[in-house]
C-alpha cells in the first residue's frame, strides 16, 4: 500500500502544540499578575506581547520548513 | 513590488506633507502624527534604549516601524491584498540592518569587550565555556536575524492565506454550491464572517509585528551595550 501526500501540515501541527502552550502560559501568567496589581497593565501587556512573539517565531520556523525545496525521494 | 513602490512613495507623501508645515498649536491631522510618533518614541525607543542613548539610534527605528506597519497594513486593503513584507526581501534586509545596528552599537561603546561580554557568560566555570561560547555564538549571531525575518514573513504569509482560504471558500460556496441548488452553499456565510474577522484580526497582526520588531531591535542594541555587573 502506498500513502501519498504531504507531511508538512503534520509537522506544522505538532509545532503548533508547543507554542500553542507556552503562549497560554504567558497570557494566563500576564492576566494574573494584572489582578495583583492593575496599575503594571502597561508594562505587563508590552512584554506579553515581547514574549508571545519570542514563542511565536519557533512556530513560524515550523511554517518555514515547509517552504524548504527538499528533493523528492 | 508595484505594492512596495506605491507604499514607499505614500509614506514619503504623507510625512512630506504633514510634517510640511508644523504649528505649534497641532491641527488635526499634526496631532494624529504626533500621537503615533509620540507612542513610538516613548514606547518602543526611550522605555527600552532610555533617553539619552534612544536620541540617537531614533530615526532608524523610527524608519524602521513605519516601514513595516505600511508594508504590513497592505495585506488587508482591498485591491492590493499583498502585505509588502510577505516576500522574504524586505524583512531580509530589515533583519540585516537590524544585525548590523546592533553589532555596531556593542562594537562603538564597548569596542572589543563586547565580543567577550556577548559570548562569554560571566560565573560560569570555565570548562563549560566550550559547550557555551558556540551556543552563545549561534544564539547571538546566527538566530537572532533568522527569526527576525522568519517572525515577520510566516506572520505575514499565514495571514494572507488565511484570508485567501476564507474568501475563496466564500466564494465557492455561493457561487458553485448554492447556485446548483444545493442549501448546503449557506455555509459560505459563516466563512463570509471568518473572513471579515480574520481581516479586523491581521490589521491588529500587522501592527503588533512592526511594534514587535522595532522593540526587539532596540532590546538587541540595549543587551549589545550594557554593562555586565
């Protein structure tokens, strides 16, 4: 039996998993740290969205592996 | 490429012409440039580099935002539909000028201790400096440029096809499935309304990336020339 397709939509879900995580974490943790202290909502909201970017990028690499011309076996 | 001759040539235009003649008492168009100079300024240059040393690395972070957001703002208008910085050339060469600019920071304050300060980290003991300077290296030198451009570009391409999938899909459903009768074209609806969301959600996109890549490019200036402790 042959299966023929693409991997790249897998391998781009499976990264997705990681980051999807990580960047609930960084909003969850923002969220609670503006309930301690409301008067931080500016600086906080800036570096969560420092911080959404920096775990963002690792699946836009993902992404960007699949633009990669690998040769056809 | 027409987009990002048109872009060039719009942003030139708009500042010739609001930056023209500058009154004290601003108009309303002076005060809506002034605003957003203003959160630029504050926000992404002097909260970061500080005030003194954010005078002078200002206006090419300053170029370097409203590039970005106009290159990006072009994906969701009607008609060009292409963000500028969704070919990988522009945030390429933005990338490399933000490599440079900081290399070039480190290098004028620090001289040849930036080198040291940037790949040897300090309380560290020196065995594991052979696992930790190439680390370092490749982390410092070789990454931060490569998710740079990739951040930008994957941001803007997703976006753009999200867009095309929404409305093709859109148009498919009216137009083939409904057409031939078939009540199950009606779906064409919601994706009619994913569509619209997800244009409101890339024009937000579009300003956090430019917002996202100045900070980061101003934070790399401001990690190249601090002092270690």
């Amino acid at each position: 039996m042959n299966v023929v397709g693409q991997l790249a939509p897998l391998a781009f879900g499976l990264a997705v998993i990681g980051s999807g995580i990580g960047v609930g974490i960084i909003v969850g943790k923002t969220i609670e740290s503006v309930a301690r202290q409301p008067e931080l909502q500016g600086r906080l909201s800036s570096l969560m969205f420092l911080g959404i970017a920096l775990t963002e990028a690792l699946c836009f690499i993902a992404i960007a592996v699949a633009f990669i011309p690998f040769p056809a076996p | 490429m027409l987009i990002r001759i048109l872009v060039v040539v719009l942003i030139l235009v708009v500042f010739w012409l609001g930056t023209r003649n500058l009154k004290i008492i601003p108009g309303r168009g002076q005060s809506a440039l002034e605003w957003i100079f203003g959160f630029v300024r504050q926000n992404i240059i002097f909260d970061t580099l500080g005030e003194q040393r954010g005078r002078r690395y200002e206006p090419i972070l300053m170029t370097m935002f409203f590039l970005i957001l106009s290159m990006n703002i072009t994906g969701v208008i009607p008609g060009l539909q292409l963000a500028g910085t969704a070919r990988i050339g522009l945030p390429i060469i933005l990338a490399i000028v933000s490599w440079i600019m900081f290399m070039y920071a480190g290098m004028r304050e620090k001289g040849g201790k930036f080198w040291k300060d940037s790949l040897f980290l300090p309380g560290v003991p020196w065995p594991l400096y052979f696992l930790l300077v190439p680390l370092e290296f490749f982390s410092t030198f070789i990454l931060r440029p490569i998710t740079l451009t990739l951040r930008l570009t994957m941001n803007m391409i997703a976006g753009h096809m999200l867009l095309v999938l929404c409305f093709t899909a859109t148009h498919f459903f009216f137009f083939t499935v409904l057409a031939s009768g078939n009540l199950i074209g009606l779906l064409g609806i919601g994706s009619f309304a994913f569509g619209v969301a997800f244009t409101v959600l890339e024009l937000f996109v579009a300003a956090l990336q430019a917002y996202v890549f100045t900070i980061l490019s101003a934070i790399y200036i401001q990690l190249a020339v601090a002092e270690e402790h």
